[in-house]
C-alpha cells in the first residue's frame, strides 16, 4: 500500500487535471486536462497509451462504460455526454441543452449512469441510441454530491444545504430524507457492505451504516494540522 510519500505513479503534464478515474483492473488511469484532451496512461509503465482531443469544452468527469475499452465524458458549458472508444479513437457526442450543465458522471453496476448538474438535476441514464433517464423527483436545491448505492437501486445525494436525500434511482422518487451534514460535504461513495461514506471538506470521512440508523466519523492522519507547541512563559 503507497503512502502520501511514496506515489506509485507520477506524470507530469503541461496544464491542470481536471479528472481522473481508474479502469476497472486499476491498469489503466484515464484522465482530462486542460479544455478537453482524453489521456489513458499505462500505471505499470507510465506510457501514454491514447491522447483525444474530442471536446471543445472544458471536462467535467470522466467514467468508465461497462463495455471494455470505452469511456463517457461529460462536458459542462455545452451539456453534452460523449463516448470514446478507446481502441480506434471515435466518438461520438449527444447534447442536452445549455440548462443541464453536467457537473459529475457515475457508472452503476448495471451499466446505466447518474449525472448531477448545475440545474438541480440528478438523472440516471440508460447508455444507447435514445440515452433514456430518470429524473429524481422533488430534490433539494443544489445537489452538489450523488452516489448510487453498491446494487444501483438507490442513489444518495447532498444538496447545498448539506442535507441529504436517498432515491430510487428506477423511479426517482425520493425514499428518505437526513438531517444535515456539517462540515461541507465534498464527495460521496457507497462501498459494497456499508452504507454511504461522506468525504467532508476538513478532510474527515463520515461512514453511515447501510439501515441509516448509526454514523461514525473517521479523522484521517493525513489532513490533520499539525499543533502548535506550548510554549512556557518562563522560556520566552
């Protein structure tokens, strides 16, 4: 296991990252930079192995479809969902109007995706021809974070006032509501075996049990503030 000092793989690039998702076997690490390049990186070796150009706008996210060797982007000042195959470099790009600016993308195990937007938008979307979706139905306003849970039958979501909400990601009706979270949350996951797991802004994780019922709260020793020494009256 690699500590915060031992990276297993450094790359230098010549702008920001705007995203990075790692493929299913952990192999391969697919990221964005800069207004819209597609890079796929060898972990072992650190080669390049695809460098696409494919959008016009900046990258929102970046995920893997569950078909091998293709990846969905989603795009923000256009609202567009674009897939790539990796192999040949195609793709091909679907817009939905400039109101439903994607802000994240996430794949459920069953193959389809949840996206969450800047129009107070979570939709779970079926891959193909016609890109079907589900809207959650009576959100919050502002989700900022959405997760599906480990089977793809619900997704959690946080909104801006850090309460959160659990749906049915097949209806998009809304199943339960919790108090709200503080501090800010930053980012959600729903690992097999537990309930949600909150990646707060200080750095703390909050882990929820899979009924709701119990939360615990987990500090990390990476992103703790070093303390200040006491300092002794007699020795200044």
């Amino acid at each position: 296991t690699a500590t915060p000092s031992q990276p297993v793989l450094t790359l230098p690039v010549e702008t920001w990252v705007n995203q990075v998702t790692l493929d299913d076997t952990g192999d391969r690490l697919v990221f964005t930079i800069g207004g819209g390049r597609v890079v796929v990186v060898d972990v072992a070796s650190g080669r390049t192995i695809h460098s696409i150009e494919t959008h016009r706008d900046g990258v929102s996210d970046v995920e893997l479809l569950q078909e091998p060797g293709r990846i969905v982007t989603a795009t923000g000042p256009d609202a567009a969902l674009t897939t790539i195959d990796l192999a040949s470099g195609r793709w091909h790009s679907r817009g939905f109007g400039t109101a439903e600016v994607f802000r994240l993308i996430r794949r459920l195990d069953d193959g389809r995706l949840l996206t969450c937007s800047y129009d107070q938008t979570v939709r779970v979307w079926t891959p193909g021809a016609t890109w079907a979706s589900v809207r959650l139905d009576g959100l919050f306003r502002n989700p900022f974070a959405a997760a599906p849970s480990p089977d793809g039958d619900r997704i959690v979501t946080q909104d801006a006032h850090g309460r959160l909400g659990v749906w049915d990601s097949h209806t998009g009706q809304r199943l339960a509501t919790h108090p709200k979270v503080e501090p800010w949350v930053y980012n959600i996951a729903w690992p097999a075996g537990s309930g949600p797991v909150l990646i707060l802004q200080d750095g703390s994780l909050m882990r929820w049990s899979q009924d709701f019922e119990k939360v615990e709260t987990i500090r990390l020793p990476l992103f703790e503030q070093p303390k200040t020494p006491e300092v002794d009256a007699d020795d200044c």
